[in-house]
C-alpha cells in the first residue's frame, strides 16, 4: 500500500525556501519604491516630496523605505541610476540592431534618447530634479553625464571609425554633445514637448552629422 502522506522539506530546504521569498519581496517592495519616486519626483518634485509620500504612493509602511534606503537622497540617486542604466542600455542595443550608416545609427541613437525623455516623469527626474541637491548627488550625475559622454564616444566612433580623433579631442567633443543633447531636451520639455519627437531628433541628428562630417573630410593629425 502506498503512503500518499505529503512530507515537509528538510529544514535546511526550508530555510532556503523562506530566504529566496524574503529576498524576492524586498526586491519587489524596493521597485515599487522606485516606482512611486519616479511618479512623485516626476511630478510633484524632489523637494516638494517627502519619505511618507512616498511610501503612500507605493503603498508601503516607512518601516520599508528604510528597508532599502537610508533617506529620501539616496531614493533619489538609485532611481536616476536606474534610469541612466536602463538609458543605455537601449541605446547600445539600438545602434547594434542599426543598419551600417551613419545617419541610420545616429538616428537610432537619439530617437532612444528622446523616447525615453517623452516620459516627463523621466525627463524632470534626470534633467531638473537630480540637479543642485547635494554634493553627493551631483558627484553621482556628473559621473552619469561623464558614462554618457564616453557613450557618445563609442557611437561616433561606431558611424565614422575611420575619422577617430585624438582622444584628448574626443572626449571634449563628446562632452559637448552631452550637453548639447541635454540643453535640447531641456528646452523640449520646458516648451511643453511643442515639437514632435522626430523633430528634436532630427535637430539634434544635425549636431552629430556636422561634427562626424567634419572629422571624415579633415585628416587625423594625431594632435
């Protein structure tokens, strides 16, 4: 006769068990966490948001803000690194996926950009928020915008391998395509997105096209 009796798990099996739960739902309460910054940071703003409203929006005790994070400063660094990350990301993925031209990839490029800057949730919390709150906070976006310039590098070099320049030049140029990037995105959004996304890209896809156009034409003195 067979015994059909359901047995538990060996202790240690059960202790695996409730710490793979445990961590999967401090991993869950920590994205909605992000989720409501993004909401609330994205709309309200940063200042104007505290650590209750925060866990209102996520439905959350403050018991578990603190769970994962130590003030409402360091909410806001994971979630702009979050978003830098997942920025790109697609980006790289998107000039790989492009065809082989230099219009192509540099289009690619900035239309991910500027899809990602449509949300204004997204474009508020990395362009306005993340700006002037502490020294901390602006060490942490000057590394970002010093990835995405680096970013920009590996794009440019991607479209025109042939015109790369000396490196002290590249990372000059790079930077100032960041912040030509960013003061359009700036301005789009301020505008109240009065352009359409394939506008902003197209302007600023005139900005890349000079500048790699330029190095294509003029020889590579190594200076």
């Amino acid at each position: 006769m067979s015994d059909d009796r359901i047995t538990a798990p060996p202790p240690n099996r059960r202790r695996t068990y409730r710490g793979e739960c445990l961590v999967a739902r401090r991993a869950e309460r920590r994205s909605k966490l992000l989720d409501a910054a993004l909401e609330c940071f994205g709309t309200a703003g940063y200042h104007a948001t505290s650590v209750r409203g925060i866990c209102q929006a996520a439905g959350l005790t403050e018991r578990y803000f603190y769970e994962s994070f130590e003030h409402s400063e360091a909410l806001l660094e994971a979630l702009y690194l979050k978003l830098s990350d997942d920025l790109e990301t697609r980006i790289l993925s998107a000039v790989e996926g492009a065809s082989p031209d230099p219009v192509a990839m540099s289009h690619a490029a900035l239309d991910v950009y500027y899809r990602h800057c449509e949300d204004e949730r997204v474009a508020r919390v990395t362009h306005f928020e993340i700006l002037g709150v502490s020294p901390a906070i602006d060490h942490c976006y000057r590394t970002c915008t010093g990835r995405f310039a680096q970013l920009i590098a590996r794009v440019m070099h991607a479209i025109a391998p042939a015109a790369q320049r000396p490196p002290q030049q590249m990372e000059l140029v790079s930077a100032g395509m960041v912040g030509a990037v960013v003061q359009i995105t700036m301005h789009w959004v301020l505008s109240g997105y009065r352009a359409s996304r394939s506008e902003v890209v197209e302007s600023a896809q005139l900005l890349f096209s000079a500048v790699v156009g330029h190095w294509q034409r003029s020889p590579n003195t190594g200076t």
